[in-house]
C-alpha cells in the first residue's frame, strides 16, 4: 500500500504539472481547479460523469457539494478553444514534415436521453442505425514508421444548435484550427466520405497535401494513356483499367480488430484531375486485393508514382496508418466511458469532450515522451497486472494502470501550495530503452 501511495503522489503532482500548463492565464482560478480536478477524476475514476469525478476528489464536504461546484464550473464557459490552443501548441513540435494528420468523424450515441440540450439524430457507427446523439470530429496525428499517437483535436457539435451550418464547415473548421497553430506541416488523411469537393477544394486552396480514400462513385478526369487527353469517369472504372505491376503484405483490418494473416495487395497509379480543379494534377492509387473492390487513394503528393515502388506503398502506408487514429476514440469509449455523459448542458458536453481529449494528451504525450518518467510509466503499466504482455496500444495498460493506482489512494486530491511549487526532483529517473517513446 506504500508503494501505491508513493505512485499516487507522482501522478497526482504530473496532473497538477500538466493541468496547469494547459490552463495558465486562460481561465480564472476557479475555473483552473475545475479543469485540474477533471484531469485527475476522470483517470482515478476512469469514467466521465461528474458524480464520478466529484467521488474520486475524497474531499471532506457533502459529495452533492463538491458535484455542483464541478456542474457549475464546466457549464460557465466553453474550454474548447483556450485548452486546444494549448495543446496544440504543446504538439506542434512533434508534427513533421510527413506525420499523418487524420481526421476521423464519430458519434456519440445517446439513445435513452431526453433532456440533453441539442440532442439530436446521428448514424451510430457501429450498427448503422439512426439514433439520438451528437456527432464528434477527432484530429490525431500519428507516425508512419512508430507507434507514436499524438491527440490534437476532439469537438462535438449539434446539427440544432445555433450557429450550425454543415458538417462541412464543422470539419473545414477544425482543419484550419489545427493548420493555424502547426502550418502546412503534415499529411492530411480522410477515410471514404471526405472525397466532397468542398473539401478537396479547401485543402488544395490552403496548399495540404492530402490523401481520401474514394467512394467508387466519384468522378474524375482520367488521363487516356499515351494520348493528351482527358475523360470523365467514374473512380471504380478508373481503378479497374489501372495497371497494378507493384505487390505489397499487408495487415487487414475487420471492425477495428487486426486479422493475423497478411494479405498481398498490387498497387498501380493512374494521373487524374478533380472535376473544378484543373490545374492542379493528382493522383489516384489504386490497390487490388485488399477487399472485393479496389481500394482507391487520391492524393496530391508528388512523386515518381509510375518508376518508384516506394512512393507507391508510402501511400498506401499513410492511409493505413488512419487506423491507428480509428483506435483512439475506440480506447476513449471503452476506457471512460465516453458515451455514458450525463451532462444536460450543452456547453458542459462539449467541455467534457475536450476534457477527455487533455486526459488522452496526458497519457499519449505528457507521460510517454518524457524521457525522464519512464520508470513511472512501466511501474504504472506493470500496476494493470496484465496478462502474457502489453499490448502494441499500450495506452489500454497505461490507463488501466492509472486507474488502479489512484483507485486506491484515500488522501483527497488537492494542488500543492502556490508557496512550494511542485519539484520534479522526486521523477528524474534513468532512461529505461524499454519503454522510450521516440519523438515524432
């Protein structure tokens, strides 16, 4: 139990390091304690409804005290884009020249509810059916190469709320909010769906390099072989006169969960030219053998696509490596029960959204880039008493590990006095090879 509390201090004072890095000089003192105590609660609690959080605090007051001041302080104001812009700042230095930026639309099903502000419609993702909720937009950057995964941007909106006015704009929004704070830097990567012109159009207007995946029923300008000259098709029927002469092993995907066995896919490129945006040449990859219909990429990456194999799969690698972003919000609802919010406000939802997406930082980034706290890493993920090993998304150990540590702590969590700041002393441990996280 001794051991427990010591790991328990060590999380707490990060929390505290973390939470105040993202809130100085953006939020009023009362505010900060809030955003600082949800940090902490959602993680020591692994849930983010406030009943939960409020508990996990252990303060001596009456618990429906300590949960109106929390209710209170995450309907007063939106967090959304002073914690974002933090955050994002924080990132920007992992961000590389050919770091894959995804961005993945969600949803949050909320099915039972009546009186949450602006419920409306959405598709649940997981069975197709129409049911009430909000939809969710995720920004994640990750590495072609690594397993580094880097959380940039978590918003829900309402199609009724005022102020609305398309998912378009919703997900142009969140490009240029991330693109103000990083530059042109990045790959940016879109699953079936973002091929909409007004998308395309709005990446190829800000000069982002990109790659959609599209829908077979999308019309482009194919360039004839050996002729100058271009006709409109549709992309399936470019695809299956696209000549694939390159192979590559690769690992399938089925609803998330990767299938053991390899499977060999041909690649091929065809030039082509979205309809409107002449002038700016791109191109169309296209893999075979992946699934009962060609898997057709759009990028505007340039390179030698017709004479370099490696430019071909370097493709196809970017788009596969969107999955590790899909994983993300999979990790949030089943670690924290993401969909189970009770807030009925809905500036309180969408503060707990970002909240989630600072926790998820903490992890990801704050935790997992530090040289320094590696030790504390392994010591939380070995504290999840897992079997056989860590999974390769180890963040499932790293939270389960939170959980439990923090699970069992009875001192109430308070910040340390503005007199005698938090030491980093107590965590300078050496570098465990194990467990480092390479830089983006």
């Amino acid at each position: 139990m001794k051991h427990y509390s010591k790991l328990s201090g060590k999380i707490k004072q990060q929390v505290t390091i973390f939470s105040n890095n993202v809130t100085a000089g953006e939020f009023t003192k009362p505010i900060r304690r809030a955003i600082r105590e949800f940090i902490y609660g959602i993680q020591a609690e692994k849930d983010i409804k406030i009943a939960s959080v409020a508990r996990s605090l252990n303060e001596q007051i009456a618990l429906i005290k300590v949960e109106t001041r929390l209710s209170n302080n995450l309907n007063k104001e939106d967090y959304f884009e002073k914690l974002h812009d933090k955050i994002i700042q924080m990132a920007s230095k992992y961000i590389r020249e050919d770091t894959v930026l995804a961005i993945d639309p969600g949803d949050v099903v909320k099915k039972y509810a009546k009186q949450m502000e602006y419920l409306y419609k959405v598709r649940d993702g997981s069975t197709g059916n129409i049911e009430p909720g909000y939809p969710l937009i995720h920004v994640a950057a990750a590495d072609v190469s690594g397993e580094v995964m880097i959380p940039l941007l978590m918003k829900l909106y309402s199609s009724i709320a005022p102020g609305f006015l398309s998912e378009n704009k919703e997900i142009l929004d969140a490009i240029d909010f991330v693109v103000k704070r990083i530059g042109q830097k990045g790959i940016w990567t879109i699953d079936r769906g973002g091929d909409r012109k007004k998308i395309i159009e709005h990446l190829l207007e800000k000069n982002l390099r990109f790659v959609i995946r599209l829908k077979g029923d999308r019309h482009l300008l194919a360039k004839q072989e050996g002729v100058d000259k271009w006709d409109k098709q549709d992309a399936l029927a470019i695809a299956k006169q696209t000549k694939c002469r390159h192979y590559k092993w690769i690992k399938k995907k089925k609803e998330g969960e990767e299938i053991p066995k390899k499977v060999r896919v041909t690649i091929g490129a065809h030039e082509v030219i979205f309809p409107g945006c002449e002038g700016k040449p791109m191109t169309i990859i296209v893999v075979k053998g992946y699934s009962k219909t060609p898997m057709m990429l759009l990028t505007n990456v340039e390179a030698n696509y017709a004479h370099d194999t490696s430019c071909l799969e370097k493709i196809v690698d970017i788009y596969l490596t969107r999955w590790k972003c899909d994983e993300n919000y999979r990790f949030l609802k089943t670690s924290y029960n993401a969909e189970d919010v009770r807030a009925l406000k809905y500036i309180g939802i969408k503060n707990t959204f970002t909240l989630l997406l600072a926790v998820f930082y903490f992890l990801c980034v704050f935790l997992g880039f530090k040289t320094r706290l590696n030790l504390l890493v392994k010591e939380i993920c070995e504290k999840a008493q897992r079997f056989f090993e860590i999974p390769e998304y180890k963040w499932y150990a790293l939270s389960d590990g939170v959980y439990k540590i923090l699970s069992k702590t009875i001192k109430p969590f308070t910040a340390p006095s503005s007199r005698h700041p938090p030491s980093t002393q107590t965590i300078l441990f050496p570098k465990d090879p194990y467990f480092y996280a390479e830089p983006l």
